[in-house]
C-alpha cells in the first residue's frame, strides 16, 4: 500500500505538471502501478483484519472509496473544465496527489497485516496486534483459526501445480471468468470516457460532464446497497441480481441501437 500511494503521488505530480506528451505517458503508467499495488492490497488487508461477521461490508467499502472517489474527480472535472485558461485539466490531474497522501500516512500507521506477521513466525505480535484490532483479549479462538490456516497454507506443495487439478476447477476458472467477464461488460469504458460518449449523442461539453457526474453518484450509491446487504443476503444473490441488471440494460442499448440505426 505504501508502494502504491508513492506511485499514485509522483504519478499526479507528472501529470499536473506535463508540458510535454511523454509526461502525461509516464504519469499515466505510474498511476497505473499504484492501482496494481493498492487493488491487490488492501482488499486482502482488509480481509485479513476484519471480523468475520463484518468482512463482506468492510471489503465494499473499498470499492465505497472507489466509486466516491470517480464521483468526486467527475465534480471536480466539472467545476475545472469552466477555467478561461484551458489549464483546467492540470488541477484534474494533479488533485490525484490529494489520496495518494492519504493511502501513504494511512499506510504509515498500519501494522502488518495477522497472517504476514504469522507466516514470518511472530505468532505473539500477530496475537497483540489482533487484541489490539479487536479491542478485546479475548481473541484465543480467532488466533487458533488463523495459525491453523496458516499452517495448512504451508503444508501445500506446489501450489500453483495444485490450483490446476480438477477438485479446485470451478473456483480457479470462476477467479478469472468474473473479472474477465465484467471488464467486458464495459464499465471501465463508461467510466473513463463518459463526457467523451455522452457529446458523441449530442450533448453539449458541460451536459457531458454533468451526465458523468450523475453517473458517478449513481456508481457510489449502488455500493451503499451492497454495503447494507452483503453480510445478510450474501454474496451470490448480489452477483446474480447485479447480473441481471447489467444483461437487462445491456440488452436495452442494444435494441436502441438496432432500431435507431
């Protein structure tokens, strides 16, 4: 997380900063490291630290900050876009740095996470760490549960050999096929280019950045839901429903299209 905030920081500072093509580049590939890092880190964080009754809800509020961080930066581009001098885009860009600083001194003050610290052997910091956490020293249950699945973790020989065979199928293909499945959907493409697709239907610069703005809030308040439901209904009926919705709509544009064209 560290690793990523730092990328996210000087990746802003080129950025805002640019006065040639190839610092935008840079910037951009930067950007795109510290999303690597943070992405794969802090949800697994979060997993490892949360209580298991709350897990669910504590890991959407990462894609929480996800979506209210696209609403925001699509207000700000709003606002931005009205500078007389046309270097609105250098403030868009370079507010990045703004959570970049916040992941780094957040990132400072966490401990490691309980399952790093037991796979190293410091069982006893990894035990205070999670009295810590919970609040409470009564965590012997808990601890045994993540020092038992620790060391199972260990006991499994070529581990990457045995996600290949058959009893393991299903989830290793599923890993891949949802995330694969839903980048197809074209979510990102909204995301990133919605003022640029929403002008090519006809709206006017400012209507463009409004719809995205509108788009966004939608984004962040979706994941309220989520947040409120995951733990009760759980994870399977959300997929299922969301989905659903996604099929439906996508379904829709196209019906649009077709008989518009």
């Amino acid at each position: 997380m560290l690793s990523g905030g730092f990328l996210f920081l000087v990746g802003a500072g080129f950025n805002a900063f640019a006065q040639k093509v190839w610092m935008l580049i840079v910037g951009r590939m930067l950007l795109g490291f510290g999303i690597g890092c943070a992405n794969q880190s802090a949800p697994i964080y979060v997993s490892e630290v949360a209580p298991y009754k709350y897990r669910g809800a504590l890991n959407m509020m990462f894609q929480l900050a996800i979506t209210i961080g696209i609403f925001v930066t699509n207000v700000l581009n709003y606002f931005f876009a009205k500078m007389k001098n046309g270097e609105g885009w250098h403030y868009s860009l370079g507010f990045a740095a703004v959570p970049a600083v916040m992941i780094v001194i957040g990132a400072i003050f966490l401990s490691d996470s309980l399952s790093s610290l037991i796979e190293r052997g410091k069982d006893e910091k990894a035990k205070q760490e999670l009295i810590k956490i919970r609040g409470t020293s009564d965590v012997e249950e808990e601890f045994k549960d993540l020092v038992e699945a620790s060391q199972s973790s260990a006991a499994v020989n070529h581990s990457w050999a045995t996600l290949l065979k058959r009893h393991y199928r299903p989830q290793f293909v599923m890993a891949i096929a949802i995330p694969f499945f839903q980048q197809l959907t074209g979510m990102n493409v909204i995301t990133f280019y919605a003022p640029v697709l929403f002008r090519t239907i006809g709206f006017g610069s400012n209507a463009s950045l409004m719809s995205s703005m509108i788009t966004g809030g939608f984004n962040a308040l979706a994941t309220f839901v989520s947040i409120f439901t995951v733990d009760k209904v759980g994870r399977r009926k959300l997929f299922l429903e969301g989905s659903a919705q996604m099929f439906i709509c996508q379904v829709h544009f196209l019906l649009i299209y077709i008989f518009n064209y």
